[in-house]
C-alpha cells in the first residue's frame, strides 16, 4: 500500500471559519501575534497570552471540518495517509483521519511550564492563571511559541521522506522549519499543492499546483487518486 503524506497550513482551516492572523495583518488586539505569542509575551503577561488563546479555542468549538478535511479521511480506503499539520486545531481528527502530527502543537491540550512532559487535555476552552499541574506549576497552551523549537520536525522529515505521494494544502511554504519539509521528499516522486495563491514552483519536480480553495481542490484530487 502506498504511503501518502499530507502537509496542511491555515488555508484549509480558514475555510471552516477558523481565523487566521498572518491574514489580517497578524494583529490581534492591536498586539502583533509575535508578541503574545512568544515565551517573553508569557513572562512579562500570563494573563494576555491566556486570554489571546482562550478565545481562538473558543471559536475552535463553534467551527467543524470541511470538504477538504472529510475528503483527506476517504484517501484511508487505499493509502497509507499520515497527515503533517502546522495547525493547532483538532479539525483532522473530528473529520476522522487516523494518523496526524501537530508540528506546532494543540489548541485544547495544556501544558507544565516545569516539565513539559506533563501535557493534559483541556477540559472546555478555557485556561486561566492559578490553574496548575500536578506538581503544582501554572499550565501553558501546548502550543509551540515563537523562537521555541519544533520537537516534531525530525519526526515530521522522517515521515516525508518515506512517502510515494505528498499532498500540500493551504500552506505558502514560507514559514520555516515546515516549508522545509518538501526537500526531504524523493524528488522523484509526484507532489501535489492546493492553494489559490499559489506561485510558481517551476524548479520543484513533478509537482502539480492546483490554485483553488482546499474545499473544492482537495476532494477533486482525492477522487483522482482513489480512481488510479
């Protein structure tokens, strides 16, 4: 069986509500989204940075999957699929998919700040300051900041460079280090990327540019796939 590995952005979120800030400017409250979403924005504001995500995973259970999530789950019937996410949210597991790696970590989950081991799912969407581990440490978003390292990313080159077939959705393959992910995949092999702002790869081997949304692109292409 075939192995197919699937490296999905914020696009294919986007389309079941899901906001994202690098498309509004990245502000949120006037405060660019490096600046609370960093470990110096923790340090110097708990309560901003607790804020800032308890109300993007309370807009989390008010969004679902979409055609292109739904659609990634029937590529199951004949592949091997394991899907690469630089998502936070859990709309590939609600849709159903078996396999999938969060590069950048999860919304609902939380975290120690003294032993990052110590990961918890979080019951309901929000998280509040004095709420604690076991050993008594304040609980963080699991979320990877920025200047924080990606722990998944080797798992995550690993993965690619074992596929037959990759798939990349709503992804720019400008943010570093999973734009990188594409080198690690045999050049040889076919590579397909969903976007409607797309540009030209023209040096990429064998890679087929679908510029449309994921929601109409994705089903298409897995329909195509099931057929071969």
């Amino acid at each position: 069986m075939q192995k197919i590995v699937v490296l999905t952005g914020a696009g294919i979120s986007a389309e079941s509500g899901v906001k994202t800030f690098r498309d509004q400017n990245g502000l949120w409250n006037n405060y660019r989204i490096e600046e609370v979403a960093s470990p110096i924005a923790w340090t110097q504001d708990q309560e901003m940075v607790l804020e800032f995500y308890n109300q993007r995973r309370k807009q989390l259970y008010e969004v679902e999957p979409n055609a292109a999530h739904y659609a990634l789950v029937k590529l199951e019937e004949q592949f091997l699929v394991k899907i690469i996410t630089q998502n936070v949210d859990d709309l590939h597991e609600r849709a159903g998919s078996s396999d999938v790696l969060h590069l950048h970590g999860e919304l609902k989950k939380v975290r120690s700040t003294i032993d990052e081991q110590l990961v918890y799912d979080l019951d309901g969407w929000e998280l509040k300051k004095g709420d604690c581990c076991e050993k008594g440490s304040q609980l963080r978003p699991h979320i990877v900041w920025y200047g924080e390292a990606v722990p998944n990313i080797e798992i995550a080159e690993e993965t690619t460079s074992e596929a037959d077939i990759l798939i990349i959705i709503g992804t720019s393959l400008v943010v570093y280090p999973a734009a990188g992910l594409i080198n690690y995949f045999p050049s040889a092999n076919k590579k397909y990327l969903i976007d409607p702002y797309a540009s030209d790869y023209q040096n990429t081997q064998n890679l087929l540019v679908v510029r449309k949304k994921a929601g109409d692109g994705v089903p298409k292409l897995v329909k195509n796939l099931l057929k071969d």
